[in-house]
C-alpha cells in the first residue's frame, strides 16, 4: 500500500512538472514571435531602431535588471530553503521576491510616465510625427514590455498564493512542487527581460 502512495505522489509530482514545462514553451514561443517580429523591423529600420532607443533610459533598465535578477536569487533560495524544512526562512524570501516585482513594476510605472508626459505614446500626434521606424519602435516597446509586466503581475500572484499555501503547511518540504513551478514561470519572465532590456535599451 505504501508503494503505491508513493508511486502516486511521483507520477503527480511528474506530471506537475510536465505541464508547467509545457505551458512554458507556449510562453516561449508568445515572446519568440515577438522578437521574431522585433529582428525583422530593426533589420529594416537599423537608424530609425537606434534613434528611438536613445529616448530610453538605459539607468532605468539597468536598475530593473538588477531587480529582477536580485529576485530570481531570492526565489531559488526560498525553494531551498523550503526543502531543508526552514519554513519560516522560505516565507521570508517569498515576501521579498514579491517585493522586487512591485519595486519593477513601480520602476516601470515612473519610466513609462516619463514618456507619455513626453507626448510619447501609441497614436500620439508627437510619435505619429516621427519617422516609420521609431513608431514602428515604440510600437514594439510599449506592446512587449507591457505584456513583460502583466507576466510580472501574474507571477507576484502565484507566488502570493503559494505563500499562502506555505504559511498554512501546505506547501512544506515533502510538498514542494506548487513552489517549483511558481520558481520555473518567474524565471522565465527574469529571462524574458534580460532578452527585452538589450534589444530596448542597449542598441544605441
């Protein structure tokens, strides 16, 4: 009988990760469309691509670089420190983990002001007035970096639940996967925006 309980808890443990993996690689290719798209235009419009970027602020980029990266850190480390049984160690990084996407989403709060107080926004008569590349650019930013945050969104939210799920035990070290999985997609918005930061802010 315990064999059997066993078995269960490693098919669903299998499984758990399977379905994570896979809805990951239909994020994947959401985004590598979109860069996709992204090579295409520069390629076309290399000065246009080069002048619109200068409008960025490559401090700002770096800074939620920073950030993200910083988070993934604290997300690997909670993982660990759950399956060590350091419950209270993991719920600490969690909340800290959720902190760095809210200093990101802020960040991006203050820079994408900046630009519509500039008169730089879709449709806008200031951006209209600009060369086909640089809409096509801003174009390209606002829609990519803006999907970027609403996966930021989505993953402070898992990892709220699982926060939850943790504090009240179910989610302990004999139970980890649900913190894994919530680990696996906010790594991969991190990587995702390691890819948007160089194309957006470095080209110049």
């Amino acid at each position: 009988m315990s064999d059997k309980i066993v078995q269960s808890a490693h098919f669903d443990y299998t499984g758990s990760k399977l379905g994570m993996w896979l809805f990951l690689f239909t994020e994947i290719l959401l985004f590598g469309g979109l860069f996709l798209l992204y090579a295409v235009y520069r390629s076309l419009y290399a000065q246009d691509f080069h002048n619109a970027a200068q409008g960025l602020s490559t401090a700002l980029g770096a800074i939620n670089t920073i950030i993200l990266l910083s988070s993934s850190l604290t997300m690997a480390l909670s993982i660990v420190a759950l399956r060590q049984g350091r419950i209270k160690y993991s719920i600490v990084l969690q909340t800290i983990t959720i902190l760095f996407g809210l200093a990101f989403l802020v960040n991006k709060y203050f820079e994408w002001s900046g630009h519509i107080h500039e008169g730089i926004y879709p449709n806008s008569p200031e951006l209209l007035s600009r060369s086909h590349g640089e809409i096509l650019f801003y174009g390209l930013y606002y829609v990519m970096t803006g999907l970027h945050g609403i996966h930021v969104v989505i993953g402070m939210a898992v990892i709220a639940v699982v926060l939850s799920f943790t504090a009240r035990g179910t989610v302990s070290s004999e139970s980890f996967n649900k913190l894994e999985n919530a680990g696996l997609y906010w790594h991969l918005v991190d990587i995702i925006w390691i890819y948007l930061f160089p194309l957006f802010y470095l080209i110049t």
